[in-house]
C-alpha cells in the first residue's frame, strides 16, 4: 500500500514537471493587451446606451 502511494507521489510531481515544460514557451498576454480588447468589446456592444 506504502508504494502504492509512493508511486502516486512521484507521478503526480513528475507529471505537472512535464505539463510545466510544455507550457514554459507559451507567451502570456499582457494586461495592458487584455485591457484594449476588454475596452474594444465594451465599445461594440449594441445595447449599451451611452
């Protein structure tokens, strides 16, 4: 039972090792590009009454 545990752990840490390898190149985008689209979308909204 001890090793069935054991074998769990270490394939736990072994796979988010994997997923952050995979993931490292990913580029994130900046809040400065979320905030012009979020500001773009609210701009286009037909049922707002400005």
């Amino acid at each position: 039972m001890v090793w069935l545990m054991i074998l769990l752990a270490v394939g736990i840490i072994v796979g988010n090792l994997m997923l952050l390898k995979h993931t490292a190149h990913i580029k994130m985008p900046s809040l400065k590009d979320k905030q012009q689209r979020h500001q773009d979308d609210l701009e286009d909204d037909d049922w707002r009454d400005d």
